[in-house]
C-alpha cells in the first residue's frame, strides 16, 4: 500500500510537471484567440466556423497571424469553468465565448481580456453587458435573438387565419424563455395570441403537442434543443391532425416543418468575427457597439416546405416561394 | 499549464472536495445511494443567487442558506425512504426530477447571473494579493474547517449512532439507534454540503444555471472513489481527507484532458481522457490486475 502511495504521488508530480512546461509559444505578430463552447451543437460549431471566417476576411488568417485555441466543455459546467480559467492563464488576445452560460464564465474569470461573445440571445438579462451601444469594459458581443417579427408575419401568410399559436419549449431554458417573450409581444402586435405548453424533456414533447392540438391554429418550435429533439413527432402529429408546424430554426423545414426565417450562424459567428478583428487591431471591446444578429445581416434565410405544407392543409403563396432562399419540395 | 490555471483548478476541486464529503457521508457512511445531489446542487446556486441579486442578502448568509437549502432537499429524500418505504435510489431521483422545477421557480428562470453582484470573493477586490489567489485560500479554508467538523461530528455520541446506522442497520437498532433518524439526519448534511457547494461553485463561475447539476453526482463519486484508492482510509478523517484530495485529483485529470491537445485529443475528447485517466489511477492501485501489477514494476524501476 505504502509502495503505491508513493508512486502515485511520483506519478502525479510527473504529470503536473509536464503540464507546467506546456505553455504555448507564441511569437510577436502570432495573435491568439480562444473560442470555447458548453456542447457541440451544429449551429454553435457553425458559429465557431464564422467567426474564423470573419477574421480571415479582416486579414487574420489561421496558421499566418493568427492562432485559434478552441475548447468544448462537453456539457459540463465545472468543466466550462476549467476552461475559462485555462484561457486567461494563458493570457490569450480575445475570448470567444459561445452561448450564455459559456459567456457568464468567462466574463467571470476575467475584467481585463478581451471578451467578444456570440450566439447569446439575451446578453442584457445574463448581465454580460449592461446595454449594446458602447457597452463598456472588457465584453461586447453578438446576440442571436430570433428575427420573431419576420417569422410571424411568414407565418401569417401561409396561415392567413393565423389567431392562436401553440408554443412548445423547455422553461430550463433561457433562450427558449426570452423567445417566448418576444413572441408574445410581436404576436399582440399582429394579432396573435401565444398558447404555451412546457416539455421539460424530449419524452414531454408528444403530450405537450397534443395537448395542443384543437386549440390553436399553428404550432412553433422555437429554437429550443430540448423540443427541436423530437421535431418529428411534432410533425407528425401535425399532419395527422392538421395542424401546421413551423419552426424558429430554417434547419427545422428540411426536417419536415412548413416553414422559416432564421439567421445563419455562419454569418453570426462572421458579424462576432469582425469585431474580434477589430480588438486585435487595438479598439478597446467596450468601445465596440454589442450587436443583434438578425438587425445587422441584411437578408434572413427564408425556408419552406411545399410537401409539409400540403400534408398539413394550407398551401404556400407564389410570393412566398418567389423570396424562399430554399425550397424543400 | 498557467499557475493561474492550477489555482482555477485548485479552486473548483475544493467546491467539489465538498461535493465528494456529502457523498462519502452518504455512501460510504449511511450506505445510502443518495441521487438528490443532482438537484440539491443546482439548488443551492439558485437559493444563493436570488437571495443575493433579489434580496440583496450578504453572501455569508446566502450560502449558509444554500446549506440550509440543501439539508431540505435530503431531509425530504431520506424522509420517503424512511416514512414511506420508497427505496433509496427511487426517493433521491424523485427530489432530483422535482428540485428541477422548483430551482426554475426560485430562480425564476432557468439562469440568474452573478456577475457585478457581491458575492463572498468580492472582500478581496483592492487587495495587493491578487483575488485568484485568494479566492482558492479563502475556499480552502472552508472547505478544511467543513472537514474538520464533519471528522468531530462523527465522532460524537450521534455521529458513532449514524456509522452504526450504516454499517449494519439491524445491530444499531438492536442497540437503540433509530436507524430512521440517522438517515434524516445524515443525508441532510451530505445534501447541505452539496448545495453549500453548488453556492460558491456559482460564486465562482458567475452565475446560477438550471443545468449545473448535470454530472455531478457522478463527480462526487469518482472522487470518492479516487481519493480512498490514492490515500489510506482507514479512519474518518483519513477517509474524510482523501475525499478531498479526490475532488483535486479529479479536477487536475480534467484539467490535464484540457491540455492534452498535444496527444493529439480533440476538444471533444475531454470527458474521455478524464475517464481514462481516473480508470488508470484505480487499474493502479488494484494489485489483483494484471495492469496494476504491471504499473507498479514500472514504478519500481
């Protein structure tokens, strides 16, 4: 027993010893930044791909003047902590913290890196910033709040007698909370009236859809991962019983919903991109205005899906199919 | 690895020393496999973020009601089990699934942030020692005097009731030990540690968030296990100490996966070189395999 201890303790003091000596290497004009993500999800990675994107297009690019550190806490928060931590140790150029919880860590290991985040959804209410316009310190950043005004009216033309619209999330989500405010409040504009039901998790999402289900006259997906699991059932359901389906995520028409308008998160993490360059070439991030995607990308992407349109009763105008970026058949 | 870095790391692996005592006490102690940690941490940072940012409540006493929080949530796990009979594993599920909830009600949402809000590090601020210094002292602190307290705890009059309770329940109770009271009692506290965790684990990481808990029974475990497979338990405050060396170890495999990139290990590879590493420090100390014995002729060398 005694014997093991001891070689243990060599074998971790080896181990520490060799993390020591790791740290990088960087030469003058080597400028480096970090990105980190909670969970690797689809539209975070494409976020993460734009923001590399959008450096090159500022002339940072990859293995030339520029170095990208990147890291995933594979869903787990002490884990997104570490990372935090291991970034401003390494006194990296600019952070790139994707998401909200993401953001909140690194916003709170460090008041003096650069903090540039994207794909927060309500960076106010997380208290990254404390408002877009020159927001002040180390973090600005870009918000991924869901073009909902756009999407409503979408909605509204393809289901002209549009009155009540299901809305099913996942209340432990954040975004998906925010979402259902802005819905809430563009819908009262435009006469629609917001009908909730919460799934908790995925297996919650059949009940929750059908307890929908004769009394409304559209149902939304919003971009909550927790219900977008289980779109087709949602859809499903949705042709059996006639009740059209659109989603706050184009990703969701392929997968069978009838239709809409979203961001690309390429173009998202590129806008986040274009402002990281902007640290780099010496602006202080306070000073750089904090932005909401779907304000500053001039096109959203508009999908439809002709077949599920059809399945679900109601037809999509020629004016609708004229503007459609994609058109699912 | 940046000495910041290993003071983060430092830093995290004591929150979760605490973690690891409460499933120790549990466990280990009570031979209760308590499940409710899943939700009692996650508790704990929501009770102290809104007692902070809605109630303007001084850190101290928001995470001493964390604590308070967390025995709760125990309490109310061992009180199915031991009232109504509902096994253990069962009951502790049920407070996790339904702390859920509960921690989106106080919060009133699924994520309520710390950041610019006092918390117990925020003494620190103007400070000549930098504040990552002393936020890991300040925890050690703590964490050595939770230690301490649980080690007299168990060796008082009701702490030797409560190991009897565990060790074999139907000799306690032939003895007079209301084995039932134990566990309310017992996994209380294990429940009190984990959400006083889960306090200055938000404290630290800037924010209270539904999905904190996700993992962390699993954490505290590992730890447990890791800590008493490095470290002779024999005694309590033998086994109380490698609980918390445990977490540390726990955290610096984590760490060391984060760093790892020079092995050619993706981003994604994290929780898999976590796992390797904690499965290698148990192959070597485990003499019946073949690949400890093997570790140890390399370690003789």
């Amino acid at each position: 027993m005694r014997r093991s201890v001891t070689l243990n303790a060599v074998l971790l003091s080896a181990s520490l010893g060799v993390m020591v000596t790791m740290s990088p290497v960087t030469a003058a004009d080597m400028k480096t930044v970090a990105i980190t993500m909670i969970v690797e999800v689809p539209q975070l990675v494409e976020t993460k791909d734009g923001v590399i994107k959008g450096l090159a297009e500022k002339g940072f690019v990859v293995g030339k003047n520029l170095k990208i550190d990147y890291q995933n806490a594979n869903g787990n928060m002490p884990t997104q902590q570490q990372i935090a931590k291991k970034f401003v140790g390494e006194g990296v150029d600019v952070i790139v913290p994707i998401t909200t919880p993401t953001s909140q860590a690194v916003a709170a290991a460090t008041k003096t890196i650069p903090i540039v985040f994207a794909t927060v959804t309500d960076p106010i209410k997380a208290k990254l910033i404390a408002h877009f316009k020159q927001p002040g310190g180390n973090v600005t950043g870009v918000s991924d709040a869901a073009p909902i005004e756009a999407q409503l009216k979408l909605f509204k033309e393809i289901v002209p007698k549009l009155k009540k619209l299901g809305f099913v999330y996942n209340p432990g989500l954040d975004s998906s909370k925010a979402t259902l405010g802005w819905v809430q409040e563009q819908g009262k504009k435009l006469g629609i009236e917001v009908v909730e039901v919460a799934a908790p998790t995925t297996n919650e999402v059949i009940p929750a859809t059908n307890k929908l289900v004769g009394k409304v006259d559209a149902i939304y997906v919003p971009n909550d991962t927790t219900v977008v699991a289980a779109l087709e059932t949602v859809v499903k359901i949705g042709k059996e019983t006639k009740t059209p389906v659109f989603t706050g995520e184009t990703r969701g028409v392929g997968r069978g919903a009838i239709a809409s308008v979203g961001l690309n998160y390429t173009q998202v993490g590129m806008l986040a991109g274009h402002m990281v360059a902007e640290v780099l070439n010496g602006k202080k991030p306070g000073e750089i205005d904090a932005v909401i995607a779907y304000e500053k990308i001039p096109d959203n992407v508009v999908v439809v899906n002709k077949g599920s349109a059809a399945a679900m009763g109601v037809s999509i105008p020629d004016a609708v199919l004229k503007r459609a970026t994609k058109v699912v058949p | 690895m940046s000495l910041y870095e290993i003071l983060g790391t430092v830093e995290i692996g004591l929150v979760f020393g605490l973690v690891s005592l409460g499933a120790y006490l549990s466990f280990r102690i009570l031979d209760f496999p308590d499940l409710t940690v899943e939700g009692s941490f996650p508790l704990g940072a929501a009770v102290l973020a809104t007692l902070i940012v809605g109630w303007n409540w001084n850190p101290w006493a928001a995470t001493a009601a964390a604590a308070a929080a967390g025995f709760c949530a125990g309490f109310l796990t061992a009180w199915l089990n031991v009232r109504f009979n509902i096994l253990h594993i069962l009951a502790g599920i049920l407070l996790a699934i339904a702390l859920y909830s509960v921690n989106l009600r106080i919060m009133g949402g699924p994520n309520k942030p710390l950041l610019g809000s006092p918390t117990i590090f925020s003494m620190f601020e103007g400070w000549t020692t930098p504040s990552y210094v002393m936020s890991p002292i300040l925890i050690l602190v703590l964490v050595v005097a939770v230690k301490f307290a649980l080690d007299l705890f168990l060796s008082t009059g009701i702490g030797l009731s409560m190991r009897a309770a565990g060790a074999n329940p139907a000799m306690a109770a032939a003895n007079g030990v209301n084995v039932g009271h134990m566990k309310l009692l017992g996994i209380g506290i294990a429940n009190a540690l984990t959400a006083m965790a889960g306090g200055l684990f938000a404290q630290v990481f800037g924010a209270a968030d539904a999905y904190m808990g996700i993992g962390v029974i699993i954490i505290g475990l590992a730890s447990v296990i890791v800590g008493m497979a490095v470290l002779p338990s024999r005694t309590v405050m033998q086994a109380t100490f490698a609980c918390v060396i445990g977490a540390l170890l726990y955290r610096f495999a984590v760490a060391f996966a984060l760093n790892a990139d020079w092995l050619g290990f993706r981003a994604s590879d994290v929780q898999l070189v976590t796992a390797a590493l904690v499965a290698l420090t148990l192959v070597g100390q485990s003499s019946r395999s073949g690949m400890g014995r093997l570790l140890r002729r390399i370690g003789q060398r």
